[in-house]
C-alpha cells in the first residue's frame, strides 16, 4: 500500500480483494498510510465503514470520486460480518446529491464489464468510470451515452493518465487518455532485493524433513488396491459418453 501512497493517489476503491485480511484490517492499514478508501454500498456489522465518495479540487475543478464494492464476495468474508449493498440502487440516491457539488463525477468501479456497461442507462450524471474488475486493459476511452469508460491493466502492470477536457456550458468535451506499461525496464529496489536475500538464507537453512509411513495398514489405501484388482479381473474401464453429444450435433449458438 505504500506504492500507493507514493504515487499520490487521492482515492481507493475497496474492492473485494482488498477484504481478504479483515475489513478492520483494511481500515487500519489504510487509516496509518494516509489512503482515503471509498465504498459506496459496503457495510461492516450493519454499518458504513468506508465513505461513499470523496470531493477533490482539480486545477479549480470540482470532481466528485464515487466507489462500489463487488457483491460476489466469498463466504469466509461474508462471516465477517460483511454486506454488499446493491451498487446501482446505491448510486440513484447519490449521483443527485454530488451532481448538485461538483463539477465532474468519476466511479471507481470493481463490478465486472457487463454490470458496468449497464450502469449508464440506469444511473444517470455519471462522466467517467474507471474499472478495475475482470476484463482486459483499455488504450483508449470507451464512449457508453455520455459516460466515458476507462481500464488499465490488472494487478498494477499499467498506470493511465487521462486530461479531461471541459465545454464552456458544464460536461466533458473530451477526453486525453494515456496508458503507461510498466516493464522490467525500471530500478530494482535494493531494499526489497535484501529482504528476499534474507528469506531465502533463513529457509535454505532449515533441515528438511522425513516422513516416515507408519506400519499400520491403511483401510482407505486397501480399498484402492481391492478396485484396481477387480477392474483387471472385469476388463478395462470405459468412460460413461452419454451426457456428451457427438460431434455432428454440436452446433454454434445462433
């Protein structure tokens, strides 16, 4: 989270990743970095941990950063205590709100292609969406209605850097999209170079390990034995084809 903080980003989207460690973690961790995580409809215990969106001045422009969270969260974070609200319901009631403050509105969007290219038509004053769940990384912007919809590359690989270009009579002209790689081309880090050094030194040592198979017979492994020997007694095994349909029948959706 550092890396972050280091490139000085003014917002984070909780997506439902970063919920692996614990929301309290998440809190805590990004409370002492100085990161400012943004959901819209997540909810810890009955209640909303995280601010739904955050307001920034631009060169003297307002712009209003929303976020939603991911629904299909894995059953060990939902025990803990964790609710998805629904995203489009959550943003119908606070687009209006920001509409009215600033003078741009971006959603930082962890929901996947297909949800996110349905939000336009639902949600209305949305300018920009910049999405971060499945799908492939995006060079140039994708025009839905009037909403703009950019994506980089996942798990860090591309940075974007886009200039947003506004009419005189309120909204965005237009838009300057850049989509940087980032390659092994750049420094090494010393300091992370040492620690892995150190790792290795600190596992390499240690003695490895025999496991000695006990004595005692193993029921489970006697059964595996007592198949084997009946299938040579009963012939070979065939495999049971009757759920798959031959290749003359297979034919491509219309």
């Amino acid at each position: 989270m550092d890396f972050y903080r280091d490139m000085g980003y003014m917002a984070l989207c909780v997506g439902k990743g970063d919920l692996a460690g614990s929301t309290m973690f998440l809190l805590e961790e990004t409370k002492k970095r100085g990161l400012r995580p943004l959901s819209s409809n997540l909810r810890y215990k009955g209640k909303a941990v995280f601010e739904p969106y955050g307001i920034f001045d631009v060169n003297d422009t307002k712009v209003g950063v929303l976020a939603v969270t991911s629904p299909e969260l894995n059953q060990r974070i939902k025990a803990d205590a964790v609710e998805v609200l629904d995203p489009s319901a959550q943003l119908k009631s606070l687009v209006p709100e920001l509409k009215n403050r600033v003078d741009v509105i971006i959603l930082l969007s962890n929901l996947s292609e297909f949800e996110d290219r349905k939000l336009p038509s639902t949600v209305d004053g949305i300018d920009i969406i910049i999405e971060s769940g499945p799908g492939k990384q995006r060079y140039q912007p994708l025009k839905v209605g009037s909403t703009y919809f950019l994506r980089g590359d996942i798990k860090g690989r591309s940075v974007g850097k886009v200039g947003v270009k506004l009419s005189s009579g309120g909204g965005i002209q237009g838009l300057d999209n850049e989509l940087h790689q980032l390659s092994a081309s750049l420094p090494v880090d010393e300091a992370a170079t040492r620690k892995i050094e150190k790792l290795k030194q600190k596992h390499s040592a240690h003695k490895a390990v025999t496991i000695r198979h006990s004595s005692a017979k193993n029921p489970f492994l006697e059964s595996i034995e007592k198949a084997k020997k009946s299938k040579v007694k009963g012939g070979p095994y065939q495999s049971d084809n009757s759920t798959k349909k031959p290749v003359s029948e297979v034919r491509e959706p219309e």
